[in-house]
C-alpha cells in the first residue's frame, strides 16, 4: 500500500465534536443535532475508514494538534493551555507541515483561532488576519463559514496547482461545509484520487459539560473542558480515506498521535522521518492485519503546568480496561463529573471496565480479583514508563538551557566536583526534572536530596534519599535534625527548587488541606547554613543566590518608594558628618559641586 508517489494531504480537525456527540438541547441552535450532522456524510459508504474506538491525546485544542501533528505524547508538545511555547522549554521535534515542506510540498493551514499563528503554529495558517474580518460569532459558532472564505481566499490569489499540497484545516464544524469544502478542493484538482483525506476532532466536552459551560463556574471555581477525562471527553471520530479504499470500520484501540505516522507511512516517508514517534502507522490495519496488543494515553494539562483548580488527569487505555491518575493534591481539582457531587467520583485512582460500564460509574481500583489488579499494574507500569520518557524528553531541552546560562561556572563557580544536597519545594515532577538535569550536567558531583514524599519512587539513583516526613511546610529544627552533622560544612552546594510559574503554589491549593509554604520556609532555612553555594534553581534554569542577608529579599518586603525615602531619610542623617570630613579636602585649591554630588547620590537612575 505504501508508495513513493506524492499525494495530497487534506488533514481536517473539528474542534469540539465527540464519539458520544448527542442531539444535545444546550448552548446555541448552533450545537443542535450535531450527531445526525455527521452521520448525514455517510463516510464509510464514500470509502472512508472509520476508528471506531479513537481517543484524543489531549483534551484542549493546542495539546491536541501539535499531538496529532507529530506523532508524540501530548505532554510531550510543550503547550500551556491557551499559551504559545515556553521559551525555555521549546518544541524541536519534526511536525507534519515542516516535514512535507522540507520534502516540496506546497503547506498551508486554516483556523479560526484568532492567534493561530502563535497558538498553532505547525498548521502555518495562511493569512490569519482575514478572520479578523469577522465578528465573534462567525469566528466561533460559525467558524466553518470564516474558514471556507480564507480558502477560497487562498485557491484564488496564492494556490499553485504544481506538485503536492499538504492542506491543515480547523473549525467547528467542519461537517457542516463539506460539500462546499470538497467542490473548491476537486474543482483545483484535489480530488479523491490523488489525495489522502483524515477527518477527527481535537477533543470533546465533559458530559452535561454545556450548561455549565454557560455559566462559567462550579463549586466558585471557574471550568475548563480540559478538567475530565471521561470516555464522553475523550473518544472522538477518526476517518481516514486514500485513492482506492474501501470503507469499513476497524475497532481497535487507536490515538490521535498515530495520524502522523501513519500518514508519512502511507506516503512512503517513514525512513525519511528524522525523529521518532510515540504513536505507530495503522496501515497493517489497513490491510486487514492485527497489531500487537498496546496502551495509548491521554493528558489534560502540561505536564509543569498547574492551574487553580486546574489538577493534572492522565488517562491509560488498555483494552476494555481504563485507568485514570491525578498526580497533583486533590484540593486542586474541582468536582468534574457535573451530574455528580465530585465527593462520589474524585480520587487519585480510578479503574473501569469501559466495555461494560461506558459511563464510568462503578471505579473498580479496589477490587481484590486477581485478573482486575493484574491489569491495574499494568497500566501502573505503563504510567511510570511513559512519565519516565516525558520527563526525559523534556531534561534534553532544559540541559540545553543550562549551558546557555552556563551554569558551571555562574552558579557553581566552575568547580569540577563536590557534594550537593537538593531540597524538594515544589511537585514531585518539577523536582524531578530539576535533579536529573542537575546530574545530568555535573556527573562528577555527588548528589543528596530531601524530599517531602515518603512514598516517592523517583530518583533512584541519587547518592542520599533524605525523608522530610513531617506534616505541615519544613521546620527549621526538624529540617537541621534530618541532616545532623551535615548541616555545617558537609555540603558544597544547597539548591533549593521551584517551579517558576507557580512558586509556593498560593492559590493554586487550598492551604486548609495541603501545605503551602516550602519554598519560602525552607529558603529562610538555607540562610542559616553555611556552604559555599546557595541558590534556588527554577525549572527553567534560572537561578537566584542565597544570602545571609539579601537586599533583594529586603525590598521585596518594602515598596520602592518606601526604599528611597529611607535611603533619603539615611543621607540627610549622615550629611552633616560626611561635610566634616570632607572639611580638610574643601579649600580653596579643592571645588567641589556639592548640588552635582548630590544629584548622582539621590537621583532615581
């Protein structure tokens, strides 16, 4: 099936639709029927494949395509929810539009996002200032309306109908222009013969998510459609058509991060790929093969992103089998099952059998038979393999910002070896990264940590695992007991660890059930203690030196004009002392311009 002829690419992604999409009697007329929209193209009967058990890999629409277009884990893709990259943390991995290009296709994308060109920047969206054209509800619950202009748009002054396009379109919607979307592309010569069609969505919404979508909070807390990973948010439409398919339905476990591979396979590329794929080709289902049994996964945030009630979700799906993990407090997370109080629901731990409990209703990670606990460890494995790989994917960029700070000689003096102690301020994830780019750059080194989690399984292969494994934000006497006839002399360095965006995490959690504070509380600690090298290293690799007494810390405690009226307040104080020592320089040879002087000492710059 694969070939070296160069087809067409016709990428389309509705934004918001789901596999259990119903006749919905919420929102807008707008979102009215949109089961029947879809079912009306009858797709299987135009040759279309249709998964019938696909899952998005991310449940907010920028994690989703850059998922989609690289074929990588979603927490891979280093997008903050609404956010463009992290400049310290950028995404350097092969995506489907900058491949093709490289290979000499003509690329262009389409969104109705209004800031497409930095949200979703791998679609290279064709002049996105023409949506700007269109007031909000043509951008929104008329979208395909926008996006069918732009096209057009773009067939009539910049198509060039040489060689091989690779076209990427997004909107809600996207059933609803079909036919006229099909017409402008075959009347440019796209057409079903020499073009590769794929169909999906980036996600869908939580159940009985719309009405209170409309009203905007729950429980005072303002709600995402990324706060849930239910089957009714996940499962999501997947059609792929190529020049001769025959339509029928393949009920396999599938994910939105095997749309990549499974193009350049189709295309005949796969040895030509220069990065490595998460998701795998789905051809051999194509041509009626089996492929090994396999785990997918789903994420609802950035891996080192966490919002106010906005906890991080991973979802594993083993078969029937499907196992939910919150890694984050529980005061971070609201009550997400809205049909439901989340006391009924919520836990770090979730297990169901999708196959007969759809809904979700019976969490069977309690259950003592063996064939249930059996599967719940596997995906425990699968879960710790995979965080174990997205943290190391993530290490390389940041180690690359380490040598950019250079941080050897900036923070630790360019000493070749010693002894460090690395104290845990912030999440297990944070922390972890922190320490492996740490022995990672400074493999001479010797490194100890403290961490707050007793149970915690990381960083295996650390010199010293020091338990803090008392409750409530580090103590001054109980941190020094831990660490006895260490805490004077004994280290080179003492790095405390935070994670930039969110610090102590006030806000963030709710400090009646989990302490906040350690990061603050431990820094003041730090201060007392005497090694050569104290610092609080951020996840981006940014760094700020500890003192005994910091003139930072002193005016972050007043305001600044507070500072400079006691600055001012100090220099009235000390002129007349400072006029009689200058006393003997001031004679007549000796002029000095006493207002200049003054100017330099008290001027704002």
């Amino acid at each position: 099936m694969s070939t070296n002829k160069k087809y067409n690419v016709v990428l389309l992604v509705t934004d918001g639709h789901g596999k259990f999409t119903g006749n919905m009697d919420w929102g807008t007329k707008e979102f009215h029927n949109l089961k029947e929209r879809l079912d009306r193209l009858d797709l299987v009967q135009k040759g279309y494949v249709s998964f019938t058990n696909a899952i998005s890999p991310a449940v907010s629409t920028i994690m989703s395509i850059e998922s989609i277009m690289s074929g990588l884990f979603a927490a891979k893709t280093h997008k903050l929810h609404w956010r463009q990259w992290p400049v310290w943390d950028r995404f350097s991995q092969p995506v489907l539009s900058e491949f093709l290009e490289q290979q000499g296709y003509d690329v262009d994308g389409f969104s109705y996002l209004l800031n497409s060109e930095n949200w979703l920047p791998c679609m290279k969206c064709y002049k996105p200032e023409l949506y700007k054209n269109f007031p909000s509800f043509k951008r929104d619950t008329h979208s395909h309306e926008a996006v069918l202009v732009a096209i057009k748009h773009y067939f009539e002054n910049a198509f060039n109908g040489d060689g091989s396009h690779f076209l990427a379109i997004h909107s809600i919607f996207v059933f609803d222009f079909w036919e006229a979307l099909m017409d402008e592309l075959s009347q440019n010569g796209i057409t079903e013969d020499n073009t590769i069609f794929v169909l999906t969505s980036d996600h869908y919404f939580p159940e009985n998510f719309g009405r209170q979508w409309l009203l905007g909070e729950r429980d005072n807390s303002l709600i995402f459609h990324h706060i849930d990973l239910s089957e009714h948010n996940i499962r999501v439409p997947l059609y792929l058509k190529y020049p001769n398919s025959k339509g029928l339905e393949i009920d396999g476990i599938v994910s939105g991060y095997d749309i990549a591979p499974t193009l350049i396979d189709l295309l005949g590329m796969s040895s030509q790929w220069p990065g490595k794929f998460d998701g795998i080709s789905l051809v051999p289902l194509l041509k009626g093969q089996s492929i090994l049994k396999r785990m997918v996964r789903t994420d609802n945030l950035y891996p080192y992103q966490i919002g106010e009630k906005q906890g991080r979700v991973v979802a594993i799906r083993n078969g029937k089998y499907k196992y939910i993990f919150r890694p984050d407090p529980i005061t971070s997370y609201i009550a997400y099952r809205l049909s439901r109080s989340w006391e009924d629901v919520l836990g770090s731990e979730e297990f169901f059998d999708i196959e007969n409990d759809p809904q979700e209703n019976k969490n069977l990670i309690n259950e003592s038979s063996e064939n249930i606990l059996e599967e719940i460890d596997k995906c425990r494995k699968y879960l710790r393999k995979t965080n174990e790989d997205i943290i190391g994917f993530h290490v390389e960029t940041l180690r690359d910002n380490f040598r950019v700070n250079n941080l050897k000689n900036n923070l630790f003096g360019g000493r070749q070896k010693g002894r460090i102690l690395c104290i845990q301020s912030t999440s297990n994830i944070v922390f972890e990264t922190i320490v492996r780019v740490l022995m990672a750059e400074l493999q001479e080194w010797d490194i100890d940590i403290m961490v707050k989690n007793s149970d915690a399984q990381f960083l295996p292969d650390v010199k010293e695992k020091i338990i803090y494994a008392f409750d409530g934000v580090y103590q001054k006497d109980k941190f020094v007991s831990l660490i006895d006839s260490k805490a004077h002399g004994y280290y080179d360095c003492i790095i405390n660890t935070s994670n930039v965006p969110m610090g102590d995490y006030a806000g963030v959690y709710d400090e009646r059930y989990y302490p906040v504070g350690d990061l603050k509380s431990s820094t003041e600690i730090i201060s007392f203690l005497n090694p050569c090298i104290k610092a609080i290293l951020c996840l981006d690799m940014t760094y700020k030196k500890i003192y005994p007494f910091n003139i930072e810390r002193f005016l972050e405690v007043i305001s600044l004009k507070k500072a400079i009226k006691i600055i001012r307040f100090l220099l009235r104080k000390l002129r007349p002392l400072l006029r009689k020592l200058n006393a003997p320089l001031n004679s007549k040879n000796v002029k000095i311009n006493r207002g200049f002087a003054e100017r330099i000492i008290t001027s704002k710059d």
